[in-house]
C-alpha cells in the first residue's frame, strides 16, 4: 500500500492514523487527512483540500438512518468516514460504501432527483459538503474544478467501460 499521509490504512472500515499521532475528529486537520484519502480529492493541491474541509461538516448517522433518498432533491456531497452504508434501488441492496467511498458528486454538478437511497448499515460518520458552497468554490478556484472533472469523467469511462478481464 502506498503511504497516504497521517492516514494510512482502512480497517474494519475505518480510517487508521499512522504512528505519527492523528489530529482531533472534526478538526480543519484532521477534515484534510481524511480528503487527502479519497479518490476525488487526492490529486488536489493541499491548499485545495484545506479550502474543502473548511465547508465540510462531519455528520454522524445510526442503523437505518437514511443519508439519500431515492427521487429526493439534494445536492450534497458526502464521503464515509466510519461505518457501512447500503445502496438501495427498488427495494434492494446494489451496493454497499464505506470508509473512502463518496456519493453525490453528479449531483452537486447537476442537482436532480436522487437514484437511490443511502441507508445506515452500522454506526458511523460521513463528511458532507453542501453543493451550492462547493460551486462557489470551484467558480474561484479552475484547478479544483479541472481535477474534481477529471476524477468524475474517469469515473463515466470505467462505468461506460464495464469491468475488464
């Protein structure tokens, strides 16, 4: 595994820090570390990270809470940082997110209704950042925006690609 900073590791669905101490949960710190993990925000400048966990709020959640529901109008965009969450479409489970996984992207660019349901599995916490705060931000800063477009628009290859033997 490559060395991803303070925060090395998921375990158990959890962010790890390394050995060299961990910033206090919710601290402009600690909201960067747990950025600087996820694949959306990665390969931005840390000055773009930093800009991002001042608008982020950290949002616990419990068994059956429901973060998104299904044909609902939102456009926040939010990143697990503990616990599972279930995707649910028509009644079922499709998928299952946790630690480092994000949701919400498409509809901070193009807020609709939502198409599918976010549903607590366990206990855990989630970073979120309203949509219309991030549009204000990527409008003053070109390269958040041209990275978070660059990460979206991989992500629509792969999905439009399918999986590869």
């Amino acid at each position: 595994m490559a060395n991803r900073g303070p925060l090395v590791a998921t375990v158990a669905g959890a962010f790890v820090p390394s050995a060299g101490g961990a910033a206090a949960p919710g601290s402009l710190r600690w909201k960067e570390e747990i950025l600087s993990t996820v694949s959306l925000f990665a390969g931005m400048s840390k000055r773009h990270r930093r800009s991002l966990a001042r608008i982020a709020n950290l949002l616990p959640f419990q068994l059956g809470d429901q973060l998104v529901t299904v044909g609902g109008v939102d456009d926040t965009l939010g990143v697990i940082v503990d616990g599972t969450v279930r995707v649910v479409k028509n009644g079922r489970t499709v998928a299952r997110m946790s630690a480092g996984d994000f949701f919400g992207e498409v509809a901070v660019l193009d807020p609709g209704p939502r198409t599918a349901s976010l549903v607590g599995e366990s206990a855990g916490r989630c970073l979120t950042i309203e949509g219309k705060r991030l549009r204000r931000l990527m409008a003053t800063e070109a390269g958040m925006a041209s990275e978070i477009a660059r990460v979206l628009a991989r992500r629509l290859r792969e999905t439009s690609l399918g999986p590869t033997s």
